[in-house]
C-alpha cells in the first residue's frame, strides 16, 4: 500500500511547476490586458472627468 502511493506522488513531481508557470502567464496576460483597457483614451477621459466633476463642485 505504502509503495503505490510513493509511486504515484512520484509521478507529479514536476507538476506544481507546471502549474505555478502557468497561473504567472495568465497573471501577466491579464495584467497587460488591464492596463491596455486603463490607459486608453476613453477610460483616461472619463477619469479625468469624474475627477475635475468632483474637484469643481460646491464647497
């Protein structure tokens, strides 16, 4: 019983690596994404306007 389950935890050895390397691609892929859809022209101004609404309202 001992030796089956020692072969078989051998056999995923290299796979949180593999799993680890994956989630980092999908984190920096999203990552790039997010900050394509932040700095374009639309999100930026309506930032800056949301900001200069707030900015310019009554005291």
């Amino acid at each position: 019983m001992k030796r089956s389950a020692l072969r078989g935890a051998r056999g995923d050895a290299g796979m949180s690596t593999a799993e680890y390397a994956v989630g980092t691609i999908a984190a920096a892929a999203l990552a790039a994404v997010l900050y394509q859809v932040l700095t374009s022209d639309t999100v930026v101004s309506l930032l800056r306007g949301t900001i200069e609404q707030a900015f310019s309202g009554p005291l």
